[in-house]
C-alpha cells in the first residue's frame, strides 16, 4: 500500500472536517470587514494546514512500526567484528610504478607490484600496457597517470 495514498485519505477529511468547521464559525460571527475576512481565511487555512503536516507526521511515525514496513526496510548494521571492513590504500602507494591491465577512460584496472587495483585518471585515456605512476590515494581509490603513452 502506497504511504501517500493511506495518509491523504484520513489528511483530506480532517481538512475538510477543518474547513466546515471554519464555515459555521464564520456564519455565526458578525459581518466582517473584508481585511478581517482576509486574515480569518488565512488563519483557517493555516490551521487546517498545521493539522494535516501533523496527521501526516503521526501516521508516518505509526506507520514506520508496522510489521509491514519493518519487513520493507533494511534494519541490520554490518559491523567490523561481523567481517566488514572498508578497505583503503596506504599513502606509501604513491610514486610506485605499475602497468594498466585495462583502457583507463579515466577508469580501470591496473597492476601495481603485482597487485591488480581499481584506479582512475584525471580524465585522460591511457591505452592498456601503458606504465602508469600513483599520483593520489583518496580511502578506496587510487589516481594514476600515464609515464609514457603508446
């Protein structure tokens, strides 16, 4: 069931609720000046307003406890003692030597002692055999550029 739709269901009848209510309380007042209607309007409209943001908060707040949702969402954390670690690379890579294995355009793959590493350039295409130098580490990825091209 879409969220949307299961809130604007209930939000729509108490604006309208909202609105009938406004329209007998106005009945029931004196006439007003046509600034004094303006401002009752807008202060009518405000509170129908307010009410719905809040219907619409409160349902969505419930609704995230439902079974239903919690099934749809993801609540598990995966920690470093369950086997998760993001991997960087030293900055002692910088300045060693290695070969592209694939076209970098400006991603690839790259061999660097022996060690094949996803790398990308600075936007320049280096042809595949091309000795390439580790120019920056940034955690997961490491930049190169081309020593001599082909």
């Amino acid at each position: 069931m879409n969220y949307l739709a299961w809130m604007l269901g209930p939000a729509s009848t108490v604006s309208a609720l909202g609105a009938q209510l406004l329209t007998v309380l106005q009945q029931e007042s004196p006439p007003c000046r046509p600034l004094e209607d303006n401002i009752r309007t807008a202060l009518g409209l405000l509170t129908v307003l307010a009410g719905t943001g809040m219907l619409l908060f409160v349902g969505g707040f419930l609704l995230s406890k439902t079974r239903f949702l919690r099934r749809m969402a993801l609540s598990t954390v995966q920690a470093t003692h369950q086997g998760y670690t993001a991997r960087t690379h030293p900055d002692s890579l910088i300045g060693l030597q290695g070969i592209a294995q694939t076209p970098l355009r400006p991603a690839g793959k790259a061999m660097i002692r022996g060690t094949y590493y996803d790398v990308s350039t600075l936007g320049t295409y280096v042809a595949p055999g091309t000795a390439v130098v580790v120019t920056g580490v940034a955690g997961t990825s490491l930049t190169v550029q081309a020593i001599h091209q082909v």
